[in-house]
C-alpha cells in the first residue's frame, strides 16, 4: 500500500474527549473514526488489524469444531419476552417501528440461537453442535469512555456448544479454555492476560474470564503468580484462596475482561423448550454452554498493553503491515531503489506501507512510523543507497542496523 493514497492523515492531536489510551492513539494514528460515544468506524488500517483478530478467532474457532454462522441483528421482541430478558436486561436496545412494532437491538444471540435449534434437534444423534458467528452486537453502555474496550455497538465472536450430557460438556469446556488461552497468546497480549474466576449470575453458576492486566482495565482482580490464574474482585470476598493452589499471595491489578465463557444452567434450554431424546428415549434438556470474545475490545487491548509515548507497537501477528518501508530523498535515483524494493517485498507476499510521500520531512516520517507502529521500519536514504543497503529497525527496539535487500527478505 502506498502511504501517500492511504486516508485519513495521521493527526497531532489526540481527540480532547477521549481519554484511553487506545483511543487517542488509534484516532490520532487515523486506524479508527469515532461518530459518538463508544460508536467507531475502522478506517484502512484499523480494518486491516480487525481482520487479522478475526482471521485468528476464526481459525481457532473452526479448529475447535465450530461451524460458522451470520445471525440477524434486528430481533422480535417475543424472543426475549420468552427470556425475561426484555424487562430484566438494562443494556438493552429496545426499539420500536411506525406500527409500534418493537424489536431489539441483539446484545448477544441466545434468544435466536436457541430457538432455531428447537427446529434442528431432536434426539441425541444430533448432537453435540458448535455454532459461532462473528457479529455486531449493540449495548447501552452509560459509561462509553474507554475507546474500543467499550463499544455501544462492537463485533464479537459468540460460540455456543450443545451437548447430549454434561460430561461431554465440561470436556468441551475445558478444550475451550485451552483454544481461548492460544488467541490471546497469538493476539499479541498472552503474557498479560490471566484466567479469571468470576461470579456467574442468573444463568451459570459460575464463569471463566479472560482479564488482560492494564490500568486502563475496568475490572479489578487478584493474580496469583505461581499458577498463573486470578481471581474476579466481585467475589473475593467469598474465595480468597487460589483455587489452584489454595495458597492466599495474591497481587491486585486493573484488568479488561477480553474474552468470558460459561457453563449454562438449563434457563435458556428451558425456556426454549429446548429437549433432545437420550437413547432410552427419554426427554432431557441440552445441556449448554456459551463463549464470547469482544473483538474491538481486544484490539483496544493490544494498544492498551504495547505502546509507548511515541505510539503503537503492534505485535506482529496483528499488525496492519509488516514493513513500514520510508523514502527519505526524493532523488529520482534513490526513489527507484525504493520502489524496486517494494515491488519485491510485494512480490515475496511480505505486506508493506510504503512511505512515498515526497512533500513529508524524514523527521516527520519517523514521528509518523513511530505512531503508526508498524513492527519493522525499513529506511531508503541517500546514506543507504551510497553503500547499497537498507536500515532497519524493529519498532519495539531503539537501534537500526543496515543489512542488504538479499538479507531483509531472507529475515522478514
Ligand atoms: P463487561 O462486564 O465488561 O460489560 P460483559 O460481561 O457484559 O462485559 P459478555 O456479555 O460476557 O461481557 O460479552 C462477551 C465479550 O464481549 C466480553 O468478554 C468482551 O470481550 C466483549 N464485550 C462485552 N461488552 C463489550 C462492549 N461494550 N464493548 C466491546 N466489547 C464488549
Ligand atoms: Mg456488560
């Protein structure tokens, strides 16, 4: 891609009305537009990192057995009438057309998902089933003030397992936590991301979440180191001890709850009528379980925990490109080393941002590279061209080093 047909320009000023630091940074280095509170557009490069999250959720999803599916945002209201939920559910959008018809705006889609498998699912020869789908959810969020960690309308990934017992459940389940704990890991934010003991509400007893540590977090929660697992603050007040370990050596932390599963009691199958035959033909209940990932909340985590005060440093399996590949002079003799390369770098699959801009100072391209966060920054100066190489620089380190082109495909 070249950097002088990318829009928008990057901009020096972060959005007064926002305060993350996902946000600003994202706005200012022109990834995301916002239209109001918690409501973004992904420009060009804030598309391109949504993507790779959702290619690796994807990926991870279908590996697990899951079967991809596109459920309706717009939902008749007797659905969640049938729930409850229609009364119970603060967050929810409840909007109504010229005949007063009402509908609601989907927050999550158990009151879809399990009605259409109503129609599917009779005996247990058709189970268990793994749906997902990748899907915009709508919530009244009041306290939209966190960038993308809090989105009053957000992409998320929501799986639903079926299952004839629950044995083959809890088996499922704990295949799940393993699956969870890879995406994250591949994301980019696996080190600061901790398996979370949570308190489960109406519908499970309990659940797990997955709390990335960072003090823009809007949960708190209690890690314990040696295994690696913590515990939501909500009900600390019952288990203060590790429920891995038993020990009580807990460090307090700020965290954002990236990804949560959990095992459903029958609500949901009851309500649905949702029954299936066992082999003796007797009628029982499927037995469930649920697991989301916010996708935009984490892509605002992986700002959140890799930046610096010059701007984003993506890991690379996220990141909008691999190179960012800067012209410094605009000599035309020095101008077609650096498009040759990018041709090359094209031609070897290798995705690359090519600065080739030619009324930008050098100064304000490394500002820019910087902000950006590109991980590799290659530079095409009068400098290298004079001894036939290339400098390149990792984002995440301070020193450049100069290598031949033949060196810079081999290592990238
Ligand atoms: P929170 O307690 O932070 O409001 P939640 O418990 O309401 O989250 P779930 O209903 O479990 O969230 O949703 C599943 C996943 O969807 C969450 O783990 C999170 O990654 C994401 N998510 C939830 N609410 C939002 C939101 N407002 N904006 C962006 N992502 C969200
Ligand atoms: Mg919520």
């Amino acid at each position: 891609m070249l950097q002088s047909k990318l829009f928008p320009k990057t901009q020096k000023q972060a959005p007064r009305d926002e305060i993350s630091a996902n946000a600003q940074l994202l706005i200012r280095a022109g990834f995301i537009d916002k239209l109001m509170a918690g409501v973004y557009t992904f420009l060009p490069l804030g598309f391109r990192v949504l993507k790779k999250i959702e290619n690796i959720i994807r990926e991870e999803m279908v590996g697990a057995g899951g079967q991809e599916i596109l459920m309706p945002a717009l939902q008749p209201k007797e659905n969640w009438d049938k729930t409850g939920r229609w009364e119970t559910m603060n967050d929810l959008y409840r909007i109504k057309d010229a005949r007063d018809k009402e509908f609601a705006l989907g927050p999550t889609h158990e009151e879809i998902i399990f009605p259409f498998l109503k129609k599917t699912i009779s005996s247990y020869k058709d189970l268990p089933v793994y749906v997902f789908q990748i899907q915009n959810k709508f919530r009244m969020e009041l306290r939209a003030k966190s960038g993308l960690l809090r989105g009053r309308e957000f992409l998320m990934k929501d799986f639903y397992s079926f299952h004839a017992n629950e044995n083959d459940r809890d088996r499922y389940y704990d295949l799940m936590i393993d699956i969870y704990k890879r995406v994250f890991a591949r994301a980019g934010v696996g080190k600061e991301t901790y398996f979370t003991f949570a308190p489960g509400g109406t519908f499970s007893k309990y659940s797990d979440e997955f709390q990335t540590v960072t003090e823009a977090g809007e949960d708190v929660v209690h890690i314990c180191d040696k295994c690696r697992k913590a515990i939501n603050n909500e009900i600390f007040r019952e288990q203060r001890k590790c429920p891995q370990c038993g020990k009580s050596d807990f460090r307090k932390e700020k965290a954002i709850e990236v990804g949560n599963i959990f095992k459903l009691k029958n609500k949901f199958a009851e309500d649905f009528d949702l029954k299936f035959k066992d082999k003796d033909g007797h009628e029982k209940f499927v037995i469930t379980a649920c697991y989301g990932i916010g996708l935009g909340r984490l892509m605002g985590a992986v700002v959140e925990v890799n930046h610096d005060d010059k701007g984003i440093i993506w890991p690379e399996a996220v990141a909008p490109f691999r190179i960012h590949l800067l012209l410094l002079n605009n000599e035309l003799r020095i101008k077609n080393k650096a498009d040759e390369l990018y041709k090359d770098l094209q031609k070897a699959k290798i995705e690359v941002l090519y600065d080739d801009r030619d009324d930008v100072s050098a100064g304000e391209k490394f500002a820019e590279a910087d902000l950006i966060g590109i991980p590799y920054r290659v530079v095409v100066s009068e400098k290298t061209a004079a001894q036939n190489k290339l400098e390149i620089k990792k984002r995440n380190e301070a020193k450049a080093r100069l290598i031949t082109k033949k060196e810079l495909l081999k290592y990238v």
